[in-house]
C-alpha cells in the first residue's frame, strides 16, 4: 500500500472511528441502525478510499499539491512532528511516530489543535480535510448504490418517490435536446442527474483559501438543473437600486415587469404547496410563534404536487421547470444545436487570434456575428480574461455570493410536525425576510431551508471529534435546519488560476458578517420558539450547542442561559475556518452599468472592450438581488435577449451582416 494511502486511511479512520462503546449503547437503547453505524471506521470501506482519492483529483492543481505535500509530511515521523508538534510525541522511543502509527486518540487530538491552532494554514488544512472526507463518508457509494451508514441517519438513499417514468412532457424535451446534441466528450447530457456530474468539482469548489464552500452547476441547464426551486422577483428595491444607483433604468420599466411576467409563465412559478417538509413546518412553526415575517416561496414546477426532495440532484421526474426543459427546448425547436462535451477556451476578437490552444484534442472554433457569454458569475470572467478583456479590471471583480449558514435544531419525538419527511418534499417551501431590511438599507439576512442530504451535512457540521461528530449524525433524524443567507455588502473576485480556470477569492465583509449573525439569532429563536429542545449553530467549539429543556407548560425551563448562548454566538463571531459558510449563488462579476469607466457590459449587456460580445447572466447584476437569483438572471437575460433580436431584425441599421449566427456558452465543463 502507497504511503500516501496509508495516511488517507488513518485520516478517515480518525474522522470516523470505530466505537465499540458507543455500539454497544445504541446496541442496548435498541437503535440497531446506529450501533451499526458507531461500529464501522470508514476506513474498512474500500470504496469510500477510492472515493475520497477520485476526488483528490477533482480539485484545482495547487490544492493537490497541497495535498500531496500534507500527505508526505505525515507518511513519515519527522513530517508528522513538524506539523503535529506535540500532539505528535509519543512515550516510547524514538518518541515520534508516522500518522498512521499514532494512537486514534493522538490523531484526533492532533487534527484538533490545527483546528484551533492560530495559524490559518493549519485552520485551513484541517478544514479542508474535513469537508472532503466527511463529505464523501456520508455521500459515496458502494457498487450497489449503498451507504451502510445512511440507516442509523434515516436516509433512504434513491428517492423513495421517485416516479417510475418522468412527465411525459420532460421525455419529450429530452428527446429533443438530444437530437439537436452534439457530444464531443460524452460529458454532459440532458438527462445527467448525478451529483459528480451535475456540480462543479464534484460538489467539492471552494474559494481559492478553502474558506468559503460553492455549490455551482455544471451540466447542461446549468444551475437550474440543481437548484432548490425557489423562484422569486427581483424585489422592487433592488430593482431601484440599480435603476437609480447604477444607471440602469430598464429595470424599474415596464419591459422588465414584462420580462419577468414571461419568466415566471415559461417556467411554470407558482405557490399552493400541498405539503411542507420538515425543515419547512420547522421554519413556518417557530415564525408563526414568534409573530415573525413568513411566507411561502413560489417554486418553478410544473404540477402543484411537485414534492420532490432530491431536486438537487437533478429532478427525475421533470416537475422542475429547469433550463433544459424550457429556453433550451424553445432555442432547439428555433432551429439552435447544442455543443456538449466540450470547454470553451476563448472569444475570438481578431481573425489572428485564431489557432487551437496548447494540448486541445478536438478543437472547434465556431464563428458568429454575435457571442453571448452565459457562463456564469465563475466562468464568464475566466473566459472574458482568457480572451484578453480585462475591462480595465473590473471582470471577475465584483463577486457576490449571497453567503450563508445555519442553524439546526432537535426535536421530541411526538413533536407536531415529526411525521413530516427530512429528505423528502419540498426543499424549499417557506422563507422569511423579518430581518431583511427590506425597507430600510436594503442588505440584510433571509431565512430559508437547506437540502438535508447527507454528504452536504458532513461538510457543514463542524467536527469536535470523532465520538461528538458521530453522535451529531446519531441525532440527524429528529433534527430540522434553518438557512441563513445575506444579502452581501462586500465583495471577492474571480481570477485564473494556473490551469486557466477560475478561482474565487472572498470572505464576507466585516458588515456582512454581523448580517449572518443576526439572522443565526432569529433563526436560533424560530426553531426553540418551534419546540426544539436542543439547538446548535454551525461555529466550532462547544459553545456552539446548547440545551434548551422545557418547564411543563412547554415554555423554556432557563430563558437566561439561552440569552448567553446567544450573546456567545455574537461573540464567537464568523471566523474562517470556524464557521461553515457556504453558496449557490453567484453574481457581480461582469456587471452592467451606465459607463466602461465603473462596468464590464453596457444596459444592453453587450461589452464595452469586444462590440457583438454580449454577457447574459447572474454575472451582470451590479449589486446581490438578495433572494435566490433564478428568475432575475433569467429575466434580466430575457431584457437582454429582446434588445439583441431588435438589433438583428432584417432592415434594423444596427443589423450585424454578414454573419447572423449567434452563438452562447453556457456554464463550462470540466
């Protein structure tokens, strides 16, 4: 076995240990499915190392080498000491040992002290690691599709709703997508729902310091395919915020209600769920109790039933309106074809620029009068730079992520909404904006409710070790989670990397911070108003978890003690590394504006360096919408899309001869 190997094994093993006592109790407590699951290291399951190193491979190339360097360092003793410091000693000579040859309980006090270690680097190994291998403990498979963990989390695996045959409607849009495909690597399909194939990286980007995790959309339809169906507006004062603050009245003009009418018609948006899920009747529960904002979130689904829970993986019935069913099936039946499989390097500007770049394969180089860049906010600046536009610095600049975390309640059994389902119905089915600010500055916090799945709950809950960490999992099935996302004052870039392809830098900004703080606070008081007995935030440390016992008229036994806990979660504070902060929201990096001096692309969307290179996506927002972006990208994109056809109607003086072709890259693959 590789010496590299053998320090992933010990890594997995120390992250999730074998616990013969804990087994033993769950054993007795008769929860066969956890004494199961406290009995297995994830080490002795031969498919999650192969996982875990498959995915190794998926990560940027300074990130493997960091890796790789991290992993020698441990293979043997003097590495280890070096980076283990006295965590690493052992009792016998020579005193030192290599990582795999420590004792657990010396691994995991050395994995503790980098997460509390004052040097970020240490901060950011140790996080790193985490979200990778409790990433795919909880998300990787074996050969039949199994998890031996999943039982003791209550989670079935494959949807148990899932529809023998999808919508008819959906296998026709398939069957057209797929005869207007050209695949030149077998990369990406219609019909691609798997988690590895649907996200970028895998599901495992983060920002260049592993500080931030994204969640971004990689197969055709592109973030549509796996986002959680909330369909809002764009709210009226964003609206006047970029009408008035940057120069864009368009979108407070009745084109733009007109524009977001045929939207929301196109892709089905509606409210009247039937059913909430329990993340959902958790949320609604504790704000109606608190006398809180709440109401339902519209959703893009085509039957009012839609109830599916797995629709971040791609939604295998085609109740989800998403891209692929409806602009992409309306572009084919217009004639378009669709080039999958393949990167987009670069916008030609000049006929001398042509050439294939170094080490293609198949090179393509499809020529049009007009290019529209709908790669979004991550791939559409890597791609203006990669076609020397820099917009005298300003594409990649201007990154907004809407960054969010939770906070995650436990619940008696016999709780009123207990029956509800964690993994299935609605994902997303209740937000409030009670904290928002909406008619003040603006920028404040929404609560919402995430995916549950397991693999993205092992990235997010911190890790206090491995007995702590597996009882958090034990507790998972009688848990709900309230999202917290902000609406981002401050702002990251994106840059190349050295294989060309983006990265992100970005933290919130110091504002922006004490907004995820404030919404933390109220959703910390939704789910005790909600009946929880146990609440915890996403922050490291054991002040991070507090018990909320109940008087018997069911109000809060010590309301005291839960004032402190919160004034130590302000306290605590949003720090790198300690805090789970995560996105699927990404925009800002090719903002529109009135001028080339402060924006990438004019109120046409169409640069201000390249004429006939247009942008058309969440890229071109000047500022965060502050509410899940779908509809005001599409929207905004349907503006942009009329202004382009008025400028190519035959006879228009604007008409762009010879060549009427318009070609759009859409999110790029890799």
């Amino acid at each position: 076995m590789s010496r590299h190997r053998l320090v992933l094994k010990a890594l997995l093993d120390t992250f999730y240990p074998s616990l013969p006592g804990e087994a033993a109790k769950a054993r007795e407590a008769g929860n066969q499915h956890a004494a199961l699951a406290y009995a297995l290291s994830a080490s002795d399951l031969p498919f999650l190392v192969e996982q875990v190193e498959e995915s190794i491979g998926r990560l940027t190339p300074e990130v493997q080498q960091e890796l790789g360097l991290l992993f020698e360092l441990l293979a043997w003793r003097v590495g280890t000491v070096a980076v283990g410091g006295m965590a690493a000693l052992t009792r016998q000579f020579p005193y030192c040992a290599a990582f795999s040859d420590l004792q657990r309980e010396q691994r995991e006090a050395m994995l503790l002290s980098w997460a509390n270690s004052r040097l970020l680097m240490f901060q950011k190994a140790f996080k790193g690691l985490k979200s990778l291998l409790l990433n795919t403990v909880l998300s990787g498979v074996d050969e039949n599709g199994h998890n031996p963990i999943w039982p003791s989390l209550a989670y079935p695996g494959a949807d148990p709703h899932r529809p023998k045959r999808p919508l008819s409607a959906r296998l026709a849009a398939e069957a057209a997508l797929e005869a207007a495909m050209v695949d030149l690597a077998g990369a990406a399909r219609a019909g691609a729902t798997g988690v590895r194939r649907a996200l970028q990286r895998a599901g495992l980007l983060t920002t260049s310091d592993a500080g931030v995790n994204i969640l971004a959309g990689a197969t055709l339809g592109g973030g549509t395919r796996v986002n959680w169906s909330a369909s809002f507006r764009t709210p009226a004062h964003v609206r006047r915020e970029w009408a008035r603050d940057y120069g864009l009245p368009a979108f407070e003009s009745a084109r733009f209600d007109a524009a977001l009418d045929a939207v929301c018609k196109r892709i089905g948006v509606a409210t009247g769920v039937k059913r909430h899920n329990r993340n959902n009747a958790v949320l609604r529960e504790g704000l109606t109790a608190l006398g809180a904002h709440c109401e339902e979130i519209p959703r893009n689904c085509a039957v009012a039933d839609h109830e599916c829970g797995y629709c971040g993986f791609g939604c295998a019935s085609g109740g989800k309106q998403d891209a692929s069913g409806t602009w992409l099936l309306d572009a084919v039946n217009a004639g378009a074809r669709i080039l999958t499989g393949a990167f987009a390097e670069r916008v030609l500007t000049q006929p001398a620029c042509a050439g294939a770049p170094e080490g293609a394969g198949v090179t393509v180089t499809v020529r049009a009068g007009i290019v529209v860049a709908s790669a979004g906010a991550l791939h559409t600046p890597a791609l203006l730079l990669r076609s020397g536009l820099d917009g005298r610095g300003r594409v990649g600049a201007n990154l907004r992520l809407h960054p969010g975390t939770c906070a995650v309640g436990s619940f008696p059994p016999g709780w009123k909404g207990w029956a509800e389902e964690l993994y299935s119905g609605p994902i997303m089915s209740v937000y409030s904006a009670e904290a928002a600010d909406w008619n003040g500055s603006g920028y404040g916090p929404i609560l919402e409710t995430p995916c549950s799945h397991p693999g993205l709950v092992g990235a997010a809950v911190p890790w206090l070790g491995g007995a702590a960490w597996q009882r958090e999992g034990e507790d998972l099935p009688r848990s709900a989670a309230v999202l917290v996302l902000a609406r981002d004052t401050g702002a990251g870039r994106v840059m190349l990397g050295c294989d060309r392809l983006p990265r992100a830098a970005y933290w919130p900004s110091p504002r922006d911070e004490r907004s995820l703080l404030t919404g933390m606070e109220l959703a910390l008081r939704v789910l005790v108003a909600a009946g929880a007995t146990r609440v915890r935030t996403l922050q490291m440390g054991p002040q991070a978890v507090h018990e909320t016992p109940r008087a018997p008229d069911g109000s809060l036994a010590d309301p005291a003690a839960f004032e402190v806990f919160l004034a130590a979660m302000h306290a605590e504070g949003i720090q790198r590394y300690r805090t789970s902060v995560f996105t699927a929201h990404q925009m800002g990096t090719a903002a529109m504006g009135a001028s080339p001096d402060a924006s990438v692309v004019d109120p046409q969307g169409q640069s201000w360096q390249a004429a006939g290179l247009y942008v058309a996506d969440g890229s071109v927002f000047p500022t965060p919408t502050g509410v899940n972006p779908m509809v005001s990208i599409e929207a905004t994109s349907y503006l942009i899309a009329e202004g382009l056809a008025e400028r190519l109607r035959p006879g228009s003086l604007a008409s762009i001869k010879p060549a009427q072709r318009v070609a759009v890259i859409s999110p790029c693959l890799f």
